[in-house]
C-alpha cells in the first residue's frame, strides 16, 4: 500500500476496508519509511476517540472461552475494545486467549490496530527466579541479565509483550514491603542491575519473539515514602532526586527502556501520576525518552483520593497535560480526554503525542508486521517449564545466597555420619520459596529445603515442623495471618534437637508476608519463631538458620548466640536444591548483601552512604552531644555489601597511580585480592570514594565500582579499577552534574565497611 497521504481519500478508505478483512496495515512496500512516517500516517487516520483509545488500558474482564459479556461494566468494555478505544490490555495470558483478544482488535475494530499485552513478570512466569533484592545479592550482572531474559522467554511462550518490570526504586527502609522487588539501597548498583534486567527482557532488538518492553518504575520517589508505608506521601529534596533517585532510572532509559511507570506516591506535594516535572521536564525533556509511561494501577483516580483533583474529569486533564501517556484501569482517559480536548482544556496535540508514543513502541515491537508475534501454542507448549529454565533459575539462586555468619567452621556440613535435624515450618513449604509478586505460578511447585536436603543420604535427617509461620489466609488471597500464639510443636522440635549433631533451622516471612501493601513495624522474625529459636538454641547451639525473607530482618539475638547464619531470601522455583548445596559446600557462597540490616527498628532507615553531620562524634568521651543514640550503636548488625565465604579473602597492597588527576584524566587504583583460605571462592571486589568536601554535603562513602573475582585457594590476583572525571560527578549546587575540585579517600575492600583507604586530589 502507498503513501495514504500521497492517494489521498479513495486509497484511505481501501486502506480501512483492507483492515477489515485482516490485511496488514503495513505491507512491504511500506517498510521503506522512516518509522515516525509510518506513525504520524496512521495517526492521521485516528478519530479523537481511537487515539484516546490507544492510551486505554484495561484488565482482563472476561473469561474469553465462554460467553460475550451482555451487560455492565464488562459489556462496556468489550464494546469498548471492539469499537478501537482499547490500547493495551493486562493480565491475559495464554496464546490461546492472547489471540483471540488481538483477534478482535486486529480485525474486528475500524483500523486493526495490534494491542499490547502486560503482564507482572517480576522474576520469572512459571519457572520462578530469587526475588529481585536476592538477585541484586549475587552482584552478577551477567546472571541477572540472563535472569530477565529466561523470564522473558517464558512469558513471550504465552503471548506477553510487556513486562512491569524492572522495579528500579532505591529503598533504605526494609520496614516498606516492596524492597524485594528492588536492588536494594545503593544507586550505583541499582543503575547497573537496572541496565541488566532491561536488556535482559528487551534484548539486543525485537525482532525475536522472545523479546519483551521492559518497564522501569516507580517514577518516582516510592521507596522514600513516610513511615515505610506503601502508597505514602514522599517528601525529598531535589538533591535526593538526583543524586540517589533518578540514577537508575536515567540508567534504564539509556538502555532503551521502552516504558516508565509514575507511581503511587506524592512527591513534594505533586502525586507523581499528575507530575509534569517528573514526566515532561525530566523523562520526556532532559533525558528525550520516546517511549511512553503508564500510570500504575488506578492511580489517575487515586489523585481525587490525595486532594488534588476534585474528580476523575479533573485528574484527567492534570495526569495528561503532566505527561502520563497510558491509564491503568482508572477508565478515566477513555471517559474523559476526548471532551476535554473539544472544551479546549487539553490539546489535541498533547494526545498525538501520546498516542504516536505507544504507536511507536507498537511498531518497534513488530506488532504491525505481525500481530500474532507471540502467539504460537507449538512454542509455548515447548517452553513453559523447560529443564533448561530448572537449572538457570538454580544457578541464580545459589549465587544470591548471603553467608552472614560461620563461626567454628560450622558449615559446611559433612556429607555422612550426622545426624542432622530440620526445624522450621518454612522448610518444608513449598509455596513460600516463590515468593510475592510470582501471579503466575502455581502453589506448591517450588523444591522445599527439606527436598533439598533429603538428597544427601549419608546423613541422618530428621523434620519437625516446631511451630507454624502463618495460620492461612485471609479473605485477600495475597495476604497471610502471623501465627503469634500456637506454640504446640515446640515440644517435639525440642525432643528432636537434643539427639541431633546439628540442627537447621528455616525461618523467617513467609514468601507473602512480603510485597505491595506488605510494610511492617516490626521487622525480626515475625511470630512464634523467635522464642522457637531460643527454645533450641538452649538444648542444642549448633544451629545453622536458614533465613527465608524479602527484606532485610533485625536478628541481634540470632547475631549474638547462633553461631552460623545463611541469607537465602526467596529464591523461586528452586529454592530447597540452592540452600542444600550451599549449606554442604558444593557451592560456595558468594552473594554481598544489596541493603543494610539494622540492628533494632529504632535505626530504620539505615543505609551505609549516610551524611557525616557536624558532630560525627566528640572528644569528650562521656559527651551526649553528637549524633547517636543513647541506647543502640550508630552502626548496622550488617552492613551493605557484606557477605561471607568458606575462602577467607585477604586485602593488601592499595595503591594508586597518581595521587591527583585533572579533567581528561584518570588514576588507577589497584589492589592485591589473596584467597587464604582452603577451598575456591569468588569475592566481589568493591571500591568505594568519599568526596571530603563540596558545594553540598557528600555522603561518608559511595559505591563506584566492583568486581567479581575468582580464586583458587593460596591465588592472588591484583583487582585494578579507574577513576575518572565521570566517576567524581554528582549533582551540584549549580543544578547540574559536574566534577568539583577537592579532596577525596578511596576505599577497596569486600564490604562498605572496609578500612583500607588512601587518597587523591581533583582539580580542573
């Protein structure tokens, strides 16, 4: 088909009647134009309605296998979607049913334009991987890609094209549930990982159909939210914003990152879904993303909710005219955009803008050429819950396993002639592992520790369960009841731990006790469970606990008296095989934990990139006048990127090639990594700058580069990292990112709470 514009009327109408009988709206001799001509062509044929429609997002709202909704709200949809209102549609899954919504759409609507089709793919479809701060644990960049890209394969199988995911919010308060689906505390590692998990689903192009939109949110601010709090008022500085918010978020969108995600929050007064600051000025301006942003769900109504639109007319023209291109479930665009734009409060070309930004994205993923892209039964069939992903999604979970503690060499265990006893309700779960924010999984698919263990048959393995986490449900299926009385099985966890070598332990939160709309005030071992550890601690110290959870736990107790203790999060679909090999030393672990772990509640948030103050401490040693507490330490029980091995790591021989460099320039810094200890390991080499003055207050310490290194044991290897211009930048008192000259102390170590330091001077 030629130029519509060019033919004029007569090809225009061919063109719509060659919709109606399923041609391709695009056929070869077209290809040859520039994508943007090949949008504004088709734009040009829109009504107002149809590209309103384009920038409506619906649920599903039917059973697509049995009758067509006749009346209510589901009847007015499927019109809605019949009639070319719908762009994009969310939670349908299955080629089957994927097809035949696209069906409709394709061929059934005036224009034939493809739908997307979203879908919560956090960590995985099926086959499920570590939650996403369990990934960001193994600091592996090239297995968190690979991470993205199975998930990705897997839910393109069943006719998915679009991810919400990655979450790329930088969180330093573990009492707000959805630190699991983050990478954690630190911007510069949060800017890589977002860079992963984007190429990861997007990969190199789309021209495979293995490939999906990747969707980097919240934009922005959620994680800061008061009190920890989901869907809370956030109030920063725009020093945070920059410095510590927006990284990774700009990080993604240099990737190619085709969608944003406004979030829930206010922020600094403006709820983010209505903030043309955030959408316009920042996203679409300074960083000229040409993708488009959907709100999250239902949050253009939710602004009525924060007092800043009187209705959903009103937070209509408001999340619009800020740049919120897609509206998740609110309806409020469909019912309203089309009447703003004739009263005059909304341009029309504030509308072409969005809808020629989700066109775009159409046509980048190659649903014009080919609408049924991800429709083929034979591949999902072929797919869905492959061998290859088990052993993928095994690996990642060995690698995002923290070893926080091992005293006395407690671990590994021996391989026969122990007897070994299992406590813990968790350890016998097998819906748990999965985690939150795993919809499409099945319950009871992921391999129990207790599967993992009973592997290992030269040893004596003996299960109680002790006392439950949970007492089921409640009338949310997300949500989970803490089991806070019924300590009916401590008796027997008690009778058995006495006869046992060693006694595991399994607890922690339950894999939905963790997630949107899961904050707690508490953070230790919720329930029973801890008077359950005591209990057994005082018939048998040599535990190993085994900790299931999503966020970082205050665990003092656990700290002071337990003499090993494994991180091991929620890590999927192969959880029981990861936590089994790691604990008998057939993997030896090497995950850094992503955020700090506090030492009591009273220090939330705690992060390890904190400012100095004015009073850091005092002279006088019996002085209460500097910035502490009067009744904790200032320091955390672990602090970020911290994280033992069964190598013991030695540190030697920092030094620098210069000790000042100047614009254009560059140091090398070097250091000298030796495994002393008796068995391989790999270490993550970390390098950490602190800038000792500048036109804002600098944190004590930031992340600037790391390294994976493996060893054999007696190895030394010498770790070099560069320092340049780009690497001293922040965002300054001049409202821009820049280099300042001054003073500034590096540090390499395997924590942020190394001590081997030098120094180096910057000047223009």
């Amino acid at each position: 088909m030629k130029n519509l514009l060019k033919y004029g009327i007569v090809l225009a109408t061919l063109f719509i009647l060659s919709c109606k009988t399923s041609k391709p709206i695009i056929t070869s001799e077209y290809k040859s134009n520039p994508l943007d001509s090949k949008v504004d062509s088709i734009l040009k044929l829109m009504t107002l309605e149809e590209k309103v429609g384009q920038l409506n997002q619906y649920n599903g709202f039917w059973d697509i296998t049995g009758p067509t909704p006749k009346d209510g709200q589901a009847a007015k949809k499927y019109a809605d979607l019949k009639n070319g209102l719908v762009g994009s549609m969310l939670n349908v899954k299955g080629v089957k049913d994927v097809r035949a919504i696209q069906k409709i759409a394709v061929e059934e609507t005036r224009l034939g334009i493809p739908l997307l089709f979203g879908f919560d793919v956090i960590h995985g479809y099926k086959t499920i991987s570590p939650i996403p701060l369990a990934e960001a644990a193994s600091w592996d960049l090239v297995a968190i890609k690979k991470s993205a890209a199975m998930a990705a394969e897997e839910a393109s199988s069943v006719g998915i094209n679009w991810t919400f995911a990655p979450m790329v919010d930088i969180a330093r308060d573990a009492r707000w549930g959805r630190v699991m689906e983050g990478s954690g505390e630190d911007s510069f590692l949060g800017s890589k990982i977002a860079v992963a998990r984007v190429q990861g689903f997007q990969g190199d192009t789309f021209n495979s159909n293995t490939s999906i939109l990747a969707c980097a949110k919240h934009f922005a601010g959620y994680a800061f939210a008061e009190s920890g709090r989901d869907y809370n008022t956030v109030d920063v500085s725009e020093s945070t914003l920059q410095n510590t918010i927006f990284p990774p978020f700009k990080a993604a969108a240099d990737a190619g990152v085709r969608t944003f995600m406004n979030s829930f929050n206010d922020l600094n007064g403006i709820p983010a879904t209505g903030n043309s600051y955030l959408q316009r000025q920042i996203l679409k301006g300074d960083w000229n993303f040409k993708g488009f942003v959907v709100s999250d769900w239902g949050s253009i109504g939710e602004m009525i909710n924060h007092g800043y639109a009187k209705d959903s007319k009103q937070a209509t023209e408001i999340a619009i005219n800020a740049g919120s291109d897609m509206d998740m479930e609110s309806n409020a665009y469909v019912e309203n955009l089309a009447n703003l734009v004739r009263e005059g409060k909304v341009k029309e070309s504030l509308i072409d803008d969005a809808a020629k930004r989700v066109l775009r994205v159409k046509f980048e993923l190659g649903l014009f050429k080919n609408p049924y892209k991800y429709c083929d039964e034979v591949r999902e069939k072929q797919t869905v819950g492959k061998q290859e992903f088990q052993e993928d999604v095994l690996d990642m979970a060995k690698k995002s396993i923290v070893l926080l503690k091992n005293e006395n060499e407690l671990l590994p265990l021996k391989k026969s002639g122990q007897k070994i006893g299992l406590i813990g309700a968790l350890a016998n779960d097998k819906t748990s592992p999965l985690g939150s924010w795993r919809i499409a999984a099945d319950d009871n698919t992921a391999v129990s520790v207790l599967e993992g263990l009973q592997k290992y048959k030269d040893n004596q393995l003996s299960y109680v369960k002790g006392a439950d986490v949970t007492i089921g449900r409640t009338q949310f299926v997300w949500e989970t009841k803490i089991n806070t009385t019924d300590k009916s099985g401590f008796a027997d966890a008690i009778a058995l731990a006495k006869q046992m070598d060693v006694v595991v332990m399994v607890l922690g939160e339950h894999g939905l006790q963790t997630g949107e709309g899961r904050s707690r005030t508490e953070i230790g071992l919720p329930g029973v469970q801890q008077e359950l550890l005591e209990a057994i601690f005082n018939v048998n110290p040599n535990i190993v606990l085994v900790l299931n959870n999503g966020r970082p736990l205050t665990i003092p107790w656990a700290d002071a008296h337990i003499p090993a203790i494994v991180e091991a999060w929620h890590l999927g679909t192969q959880s029981g095989n990861a936590i089994a090999q790691v604990l008998y030393g057939e993997y030896n672990p090497s995950g850094k934990l992503p955020m700090t772990f506090p030492r009591t509640i009273g220090q939330v948030p705690i992060y390890y990139n904190y400012k100095n103050t004015g009073r850091p401490t005092m002279n006088e040693p019996e002085s209460v006048f500097w910035s502490h507490y009067s009744d904790e330490k200032n320091t955390p029980l672990y602090p970020f990127g911290y994280g033992l091995s069964y190598s013991k790591f030695d540190y030697s021989n920092l030094k620098l090639s210069a000790n000042t460099f100047s614009k254009n320039g560059e140091i090398k810094v070097s250091v000298t990594l030796k495994n002393s200890g008796k068995v391989a390991g790999k270490e993550v080499v970390q390098l950490y700058i602190r800038d000792l003055f500048g036109s804002i207050t600098r944190p004590v310490k930031e992340l600037k580069g790391f390294e994976m290194v493996e060893l054999q044991p007696n190895e030394s290897k010498k770790v070099t990292f560069t320092i340049n211009e780009k690497t001293i930048e922040f965002f300054t008192a001049n409202s821009k990112w820049e280099a300042e000259t001054g003073d500034f102390k590096v540090f390499v170590g395997g924590s942020s709470a190394t001590t081997l330091e030098s120094g180096f001077q910057y000047s223009n």
